[in-house]
C-alpha cells in the first residue's frame, strides 16, 4: 500500500489498525485496486474472482482474511 500511495502521489495512513475502513486508508479506488492487481501477480491468484460485489472486504482485517482463505 505504500509503494502504490508514493507511485501515486496519495498519503496512507501512518497507523492503520485491522478495524480500519479501506476507504480511510488514504488511497482511492483506483490504488486500491493496483494494490490487489500486484497482490495477485506476486501471489498468483485473484481471491476476488470468485466472490460478488458484495462480498467486497469493506476494512484492512476483511481484506487481510480473503487473501488467507485462499492459502
């Protein structure tokens, strides 16, 4: 998240807490979704191409545990 706030000239929150809003960390939707693009290349998959809209992780902890089912 840091590397797409700098790459993007956003500034994320310096203490971000598993309860905290995905749409409060300071990038947009747009950084959001580079951010999950390279979690995809460097971990090889996309955990969100089997869920709905409305699965969507809505804080750092949902988007945390999306990524750990899939291990």
């Amino acid at each position: 998240m840091d590397e797409v706030a700098a790459e993007t000239g956003r500034e994320i929150l310096n203490q971000m807490d598993s309860q905290t809003l995905l749409v409060e960390s300071g990038l947009d939707s747009l950084g959001l979704a580079i951010v999950m693009a390279r979690l995809e290349e460097r971990l090889g998959y996309d955990p969100f191409s089997r869920m709905s809209d409305d699965q969507f992780p809505h804080t750092f902890s949902e988007l945390v545990a999306v990524y750990r089912r899939q291990m």
